[in-house]
C-alpha cells in the first residue's frame, strides 16, 4: 500500500467531504480515504499496481471539484 495527498480545491461542505471520499472508494485499488475539509486535502491509502494518482485525479474532478 501507498499513501497519496490529493489537494482538492472547491469543497465547502460536508456534502462535499462525502461526495469525494465516496468516488475515491469506489475506485479498486483504494483500501482508504480520509478527506480533511478544512485542509481541502484527501489523504489516500492505495494499491499502486490496481489504481494510478492520475485514476483518483479524475474521480474527483468527476464529481466537479479541481485538483491543485
């Protein structure tokens, strides 16, 4: 297992916290995801050969938020 920081721009809300920590973990390969609002950041635990940075990138832009 690996650990990644996203930093995450754009999330205001609980709604939000859910809303990113949902797409991460439904992505195979993330065993974990805790999603600081306050730091707009989300601390991942993952499988490096199942699921890429880049693959968790997306999942989040997905649900209308930026990566920075």
């Amino acid at each position: 297992m690996e650990q990644s920081t996203l930093k995450i721009e754009g999330m205001t809300c609980g709604h939000c916290k859910s809303a990113v920590k949902t797409a991460l973990k439904e992505l195979e390969g993330v065993s974990d995801v805790e999603v600081n609002l306050e730091e707009g950041t989300a601390n991942v635990s993952y499988d490096p050969s199942t699921v890429s940075v880049s693959a968790m990138n997306e999942a989040v832009e997905e649900q209308g938020y930026d990566i920075v």
